[in-house]
C-alpha cells in the first residue's frame, strides 16, 4: 500500500486541464463533423440509386466491423498521404491533431449515420410519399418533410452516442495526443504518482458523464411525455 | 504494393510476419472470449438483479451499471493494470507485477505476461457486464408482467419463475443485442494494447513500424476483422432462427 499524495494533481493542474480542453475540442469537432456527415451518409444509404447507396454503405459497414483503435490507426497513416497528395505539401504538415480529428469525424459518422437511418426509417411511408405527391424531388423531401421529424425523435438516442464519443476521446492516447488522460499519464510519468491520476481522470469522467446520461434521461421522458 | 513481405521472416518469435497477424489473432480472440465469460455471467446475475423486487440488490446492480457504464474504457483499463497493483497489500502488487508467469512459452508466443491478460480480461468483461446486464433487464422488462403472475399465481417460487419463466423467453428475445455486444467486446479488446498485449491491432502496427509497409499491415488486419465479424453475424442469426419465440416479430431471424 502506498500513501496517497493527491497535491500533484493541483500541481500539474494547468497541464491536465490543457488536456481536457483537448479532449473536448475533440468532442465538439468530431460531434459536429459525425452529426453532418453521418446525416449525409445516412441520406446516401437510403437514396434509390444504387450508385449512391451501395459505396455508402459499404464505408459505414467497413468503419463497424473493425475496432476503434485499428480505425484511428488508418486514418492517422492515410490523412497526411492523401493531403500530400492533393496539396503537394509535405505530409508532415498535417499535425497530429488533424489526423485524430479526420479519424474521430470518420468513425463518428459512420456510427451516426445508422442513428440518422433508424430515425428517418421511423417515419411513416406516408409523409415521404406525400412530399412527392406534391411536387418534392427526393432531397426536397428528406429536407423538408422527414429529417425535421427524425431528428426529434432521434435526439435522446444522438445525445446518448455523444456521452460515448466524449469517453471514446480517450482512445486518442494511442497516438499520443495530448488529450486529458494523455496529460494525467504524462504527469504520472513525470511523478510516479500515477495512482492519483488515473483515479482522479477517472472521477471526472465519471461525473461529467453520469450527470450528463441523466440529463439525457429526463429529456427522454419529457419528450415521451410530450407526445 | 507488396504483399509478400507478409511471408518474409519476422524479426523475432522464429515466425513469418503472417505468423505474428495469426498470433495476433490467437490473442484477440482469446481476450474476448475469456472477457464474454465473464461480461455473460456477472452482466446476467446483474441485469436479473435490476429487476427483482428487493431493494438492496437492486440499488447495488445499478450502482454497478452506472459505474462501470461512466468511465471510459481505456480508463478502466489502467487502473486495472497500474492502479490495482498498487491498492492491494504490497506482496501481492508485486507478485501482480513481477512473478506472474511469462507467456512466452505458450504457443503463438506471446511477449508480454500473464498479468497483462488477466488485467486486460478482467477489465473488458467487468465494462461489458454492465452493458450485457441493460441488454438483460431490457429483455426481462418486456415481457409482459402477466407471465411472471401466472408463475406466482402457479405456486412457483421468485427464483423458480426466472429459473422457468422470465429467462427463457427473455434470452431468446436478447438474441440480436447480445450478438452485438459480442461484437463490441471483440472489437474493443484492442484496448488491451495500450498494457502491452500483442493483439491483432497491435499486431499489424508493429509489422507496419518494422517493415514500413503499413498499408498492407493494416489492411491484412482489417481482413481479419472482417471475416471474424461476418461470421459472428451468421452464426448468431442461425442460432437466433432455431430458437426463435413462434408469434414473436424476430422469427426466423429474419430482419
């Protein structure tokens, strides 16, 4: 048994909180990213041409059957090489940052997009056919008439998704980002008090997350009690 | 590109680099299924205890799902492996750390010991209970509340009722989420590389650090990944088909 010192955790509280700014500058960039183009994939699955739907779905399929990790692994090598290769820049250029944040957009959305899909699969035959009827060509109808239902009955499940992705942001520390468990795993390095670190980055997760899946929870019932 | 340097002899475990996917392989599976027995057994005892009608066990079941359920994994999987050691009496830390035996007599040689997979099982199968014993209590909760009356109405027992009752219909139903928490459990044991176990993932980046053809690592990893969630996927619906609920919308594992 060793005795605690839980003073290193003030004292190396700058960089542990540059670390959580990066984790969640993470979360929000790859919330939004995930949001829009899993909507967009989504859209592209359950398009009528099989040019669009088949490719669409073979990405989200692919991004789900293989780890988190293996995917941030991928995207952290193809990134630079592709960007090199439009830009002609080095592919050094591309920072350690983007390269998470291109990976965590890319899985993201391929989780998302299957939300968005049972979402708009949840609306009636009826108001997609009705939209037609009227005149709306396939994008006008999803714009218009679908997406603004799914989405509201898709909200608890998407801010469920997002609970996870911001635990998910851990998962950065394979390649050595800086994010807040980087930072508390550095300083426990730099201490050897890596008992203290790792409970406290455990204690705030756990917080920020428990709070957050109940409020999500009472949203859940509002709603459900709004219908 | 360049597949064959695939088959060309590997630095160290007196195999191929093919030999150390395969023995990535070995590891990965071996972790997820060691951790599925664990995530089914406590996640079942669990997600029963979230619905029976006695306080206790229902506020520590949702203690435990809310803990577990709240923390990252990657998280979970350091204090397991760095924090645990630590926390117990002095000897057993150690022992924990140092005297646990070597793996790298077994086959698919394994560089790393026996506490690195026992770390990286418990910590995968304790997380994945939590999610099994939700999947569990849902199952349970919608069957109607009728069956377990008609049960107690028969003179049977609370834990005869499940025994008879409520479980068999409720793991049936629970079919098509389990398979998939199999399948998170499997994807998410290349967590366990980040405590030095040479898993699939693991695998194939340190083919790509050692031959600089990452492309062709990572791709015969994915492969792999692939293969093995496909044939999860169908041999779950077979079983979901056998042992399908007549009258239940699920029947015949269609979808």
């Amino acid at each position: 048994m060793l005795e605690f010192d839980w003073g290193v955790i003030w004292k190396y509280r700058e960089s542990l909180w540059d670390g959580m700014l990066t984790s969640l500058q993470l979360f929000a960039i790859a919330l939004a990213g995930g949001i829009f183009f899993g909507t967009l994939l989504a859209l592209a699955r359950l398009a009528p041409w099989k040019l669009v739907s088949v490719p669409a779905a073979g990405f989200v399929n692919l991004i789900r059957s293989i780890p988190f990790i293996m995917a941030i692994f991928w995207f952290y090598f193809l990134t630079p090489v592709i960007v090199s290769k439009f830009t002609g820049q080095q592919g050094e250029a591309v920072g350690p940052f983007t390269s998470a944040v291109v990976a965590f957009i890319m899985v993201e959305s391929a989780y998302y997009s299957e939300i968005v899909r049972a979402g708009i699969q949840s609306i009636p035959r009826g108001q997609p056919a009705a939209a037609y009827a009227l005149g709306l060509n396939y994008w006008q109808s999803m714009g218009h008439v679908v997406l603004p239902q799914a989405f509201r009955n898709m909200l608890p499940v998407m801010l469920t998704q997002a609970v996870i992705l911001f635990q998910d942001t851990s998962l950065v520390y394979v390649v050595a980002l800086k994010d807040f468990l980087g930072a508390a795993s550095k300083a426990g390095q730099l201490t050897g008090r890596i008992v203290e670190l790792y409970i406290f980055v455990a204690v705030v997760f756990f917080i920020l997350c428990f709070l957050a899946s109940h409020a999500v929870k009472r949203l859940q019932a509002r709603l459900a009690a709004g219908r | 590109m360049d597949w064959k340097v695939l088959l060309e002899q590997a630095p160290s475990g007196g195999m191929t680099y093919l030999g150390w996917l395969w023995s990535g392989l070995f590891w990965t599976l071996a972790v997820s299924l060691c951790a599925w027995v664990i995530a089914f057994s406590v996640g079942s005892v669990v997600g029963v205890a979230r619905t029976v009608p006695l306080r206790v066990p229902r506020a520590v079941a949702t203690a435990y799902v809310e803990l577990f359920r709240n923390i990252p994994l990657l998280v979970q999987m350091f204090l397991w492996y760095f924090v645990m050691p630590e926390l117990v009496p002095k000897a057993w830390g150690d022992w924990l750390k140092q005297d646990m035996p070597n793996l790298l007599t077994l086959p698919f040689a394994a560089q790393f010991s026996l506490w690195e997979f026992t770390a990286a099982v418990l910590c995968l199968g304790l997380y994945t209970a939590s999610r099994v014993a939700e999947q569990v209590r849902s199952g349970i909760q919608s069957l109607s509340v009728g069956q377990t009356n008609a049960g107690l109405a028969m003179g049977l027992t609370l834990p005869q009722v499940y025994r008879h009752v409520t479980l068999p219909m409720a793991y049936r139903i629970v079919i098509p989420p389990m398979t998939s928490e199999f399948l998170t459990i499997f994807k998410n044991s290349s967590t366990a590389l980040t405590i030095g176990v040479l898993e699939l993932t693991a695998q194939s980046r340190q083919i790509s650090e050692y031959t600089f053809k990452t492309f062709e690592a990572f791709t015969a990893a994915t492969l792999i990944y692939i293969v093995i969630t496909m044939t999860v996927i169908f041999a779950m619906r077979a079983l979901e088909s056998r042992v399908a609920v007549p009258g239940y919308i699920a029947q015949g594992g269609g979808r």
